[in-house]
C-alpha cells in the first residue's frame, strides 16, 4: 500500500508541468473568450486580478483531485481561507461550541451599560466552500462598526456533510445564541440574523422556521446580501444579463448548486432550461416569480423571454429538493412571509441572483414587512467578501457594509407586540383580523389588498 502512494505521488509530481500547462491555457481561455467585464463593474483592473486567482484556484483544485492528491474542494478551500488578519486591539474573540456546531463570537472591547445587539452571521461558499476564517474580516467590521455582539457560524459543508445539515447548523446555533443571548451581553430581544450568498439563503430560511416557533424570543431582523433564494426560474433578467459576468459564471453556479444538493452536475443544464418545475407549480408561482414583476430599468442591459421547458417528472424526481423552502425561501407561503422580521436587502447589478433579491422585497413588502433595500449599481456577486481585504477590497464592499452598519445602529428592541388585532370596517360586518407587527403607513396599502377591497378604515385595539 506504501509503494503504491509512493508511485502516486511520483506520478503527480511528473504530472505537474503537464497540469500546469493545461491549467494556464484554461485559464487564458476563460478570460479571453468567455468571461465579461462590463464598463460599469467596479474596480476593473482588481476584478480582472480576482477573476484570475478565481478561475485558477477552481482549476487547480479540480486538477489536484484528479490525480488523488486531495478531496474536491481541498485546494479551494484552503485557498479561499487566505491569510488570517492581524489581532484586532477593539475586539474580544472567542471560538464557541454551540450544541456542537463551530462558532466564533466577536465582542466590541469596552465596558458597556446595556446589552448590546447580536448578530448572528452565516457566510456564503455555496454551502462547500467558505468558512469563518474566510469570513473574519467581514465579521470584524461588523462587531467594530455596529458596536455589537457578531456570532460567526461555521456550519459543516457539502459533501462530507449532505444537505441539509448546512441549514440545520444554522438553525442548532440561531436557537442557542437566542436562548442564552444574556450570558453574552446580548439582548434576547434585539437579535439580527444575516448572510451573504448561500449564507443569505440560510439567513431567510431560519427566520421563516423560527416564525413557527414559540420556545425562542422574535427575531429583531434580517440582513440578506445578495441572496440566492429560488431554485425555479433560471433565465431571469439577470441570469441572463450576467451569465459570464466575473467572478461567477451562472454554469459554475449552477453545478456547484447541484452538487452541494448532493446531485450529479449534469443535472445543472436541464435545472437552467427548467424542465424540474411542473406545470402547477409555475402556475401558482406566477406571481411570486416572473420576469413581468422585475421593474424595467433592470431591463434595460437585454432581456429575452426563453423557450417554455418541457417538464420532466425524471428530472423533478431528481432534485425536488431544491423547491424546498430551506434551498428555496422565496416560495415560503403567504402566512410564513407575513409574520417576518424587517429586512435590509443588498443586491448587486452584475450579479446573476439580483433579481431574486428584488422579487424576496416585493413579497415581503405585499406581505407589510418593512424593506429597506439599498442596490450597488457596479456591484457584483460575493463583493462584501472583499472588505478590508489587502489588494483585492474593492469600493463597492465598503459602500455595502457603510449602508448596512448604520441600519444596524438604528435598530432597537421592538417596541410593539408580536401581533397587532385590527378591527376592519367596510364591508357588511366588521372583521377581526391578526396581523404582525407592521408601522401603518404599511396597514393602509395592506389591508384593502388581504381582504380585496377598494379602501377599508380600521383601528388597532
């Protein structure tokens, strides 16, 4: 068994300037003929440097496994942790255990009169890559800039650890942080949940679950960058309009979403075309998910509609999965979306998931739910990974997170109860309705719309 490692690695080792050869010739291919650096996008020269390292690190991961070097994601992974930041003077940090689930717990230094806020925050990667050391940076400015308690969860990756146990982390360690936020100096009651990327969809995924429980406090709000949230409609303006756009090709993703559903890439191409969704289900999604519902100006960089797909019961079979409200939030049902948090939304424009962001906000505004949504116009998907990173931190990651930690500031414990009890009059006899907590200026244009009426007048009581 020994001789045979060695003669493995001996055959990597002469192997090596053949893959290198082959990696660069890829990699030159990529970037000369199928990668777009729009005008717009920031930081141009950076991103050119970023895509680079990108295509590369996935290249040579991918190379380092086939000849059994290592796993799949070993190299990218590894890559992705980069180099751990300097020890920051401002902050206590402390790596936790949360019913078994990794965390680091990231305290502003300082003595404090009142319970600060928390923030739990789950890191993007595609549910396989990604980590809390790669997420350090981000977490620090956080805590720094909001001045509050930052948890940082380190949920167990794709594929040593099958989906859904990604979200099922994320849920283990929300539920104990909120059940035992004093012990950090955390008020219970102002506790925020948010993500970026895959960890946006996490983010959205426990506040929809935590709605249905009673045993832990209300989530105070959300924060989703540049969320994925449905698996349904992959030909949406923005797909199409950044399918090449840098760092992300929509393929790429589409793969690696289908693997970390612990399913065969080759599914990904069908899953693009979507032959998964049936007839009944695009019907009652309509509404929810449509190219009709994204406002125009997000047209205007191309759109066209795609041939109607051909529904195939095997493909469904296959990843039914992925039309479940723990990969999908933005199909959770109308009473779910109703009773969420308020939001703060960031979406980028070069980025293939910002019109899933945009359709989360207009159900989430229909429902009454406070948005505030703020847009990177040359913003691209995974930008707030990049904060305060040497070389590659681009303006636009500053800009994000300057909008976000102000935001985080103003938000205090909720001063209204869970659920709000309207009287409804206009019709032939009054109704009693529950609703969540929802400011009124959000009341007036909701209730006409529930109970499908012209106007109504209504008093809380």
């Amino acid at each position: 068994m020994g001789f045979r490692r060695v003669l493995s690695v001996a055959g990597a080792i002469l192997a090596f300037p053949l893959c290198s050869v082959l990696l660069a010739v890829w990699v030159a291919y990529l970037y000369f003929f199928k990668s777009e650096f729009p005008p717009g996008l920031c930081n141009p020269v950076k991103m050119r440097l970023f895509h680079i390292g990108f295509v590369a690190t996935y290249g040579l991961g991918f190379i380092a496994w086939k000849i059994n070097l290592c796993g799949e994601h070993t190299v990218t992974r590894k890559i992705i942790n980069g180099i751990p930041p300097f020890k920051d003077k401002k902050l206590h940090i402390q790596n936790l255990q949360f019913e078994g689930v990794t965390v680091s717990l990231y305290q502003p230094k300082g003595l404090h009169t009142k319970p600060r806020k928390g923030i739990l925050f789950f890191h993007g990667g595609i549910g396989m890559w990604g980590s809390i050391d790669s997420y350090e940076r981000v977490c620090r400015f956080l805590a720094r800039e909001s001045d509050s308690v930052v948890v940082s969860v380190g949920y167990r990756l794709s594929p040593e650890y099958p989906y859904p146990r990604q979200f099922k982390d994320c849920l283990v360690a929300t539920i104990h942080f909120m059940k035992n936020a004093a012990d950090y100096g955390v008020d219970p009651e102002c506790v925020v949940i948010s993500g970026d990327s895959i960890g946006g969809t996490f983010a959205a995924a426990v506040c929809q679950e935590l709605v249905k429980r009673t045993d832990v406090p209300k989530v105070r709000a959300q924060i989703l960058a540049y969320p994925f949230l449905q698996a349904i409609d992959f030909n949406l303006p923005s797909h199409q309009q950044n399918r090449f756009v840098t760092p992300f090709f929509q393929r790429i993703i589409a793969e690696l979403g289908v693997q970390y559903l612990g399913k065969d890439k080759s599914l990904a191409e069908e899953i693009r075309k979507g032959s998964h969704v049936p007839e009944d289900m695009k019907m009652k999604l309509k509404n929810w998910i449509s190219p009709d519902i994204i406002p125009q100006e997000f047209k205007r960089r191309g759109y066209k509609p795609p041939p109607p797909a051909v529904f195939s019961p095997d493909i469904y079979q296959q990843v039914k999965e992925a039309l479940e409200t723990t990969f999908s939030p933005l199909l959770a049902e109308v009473d779910i979306v109703g009773q969420l948090p308020e939001t703060f939304i960031l979406t980028c424009e070069y980025d293939v998931f910002r019109d899933e962001g945009l359709l989360y906000k207009k159900r989430l505004e229909d429902a009454g739910v406070p948005v505030t949504w703020y847009h990177l116009a040359d913003g691209f998907h995974g930008a707030v990974f990049t904060i305060d990173m040497p070389l590659f931190s681009v303006s636009c990651a500053k800009r994000g997170m300057d909008n976000i930690t102000p935001w985080l500031k103003q938000r205090r414990r909720a001063r209204i109860h869970s659920h709000i009890w309207l009287v409804v009059a206009g019709g032939t006899h009054p109704v009693l309705w529950r609703v969540p907590p929802t400011p009124a200026v959000h009341l007036v244009k909701l209730v006409p719309r529930r109970l499908g009426v012209r106007s109504s007048r209504f008093r809380v009581v």
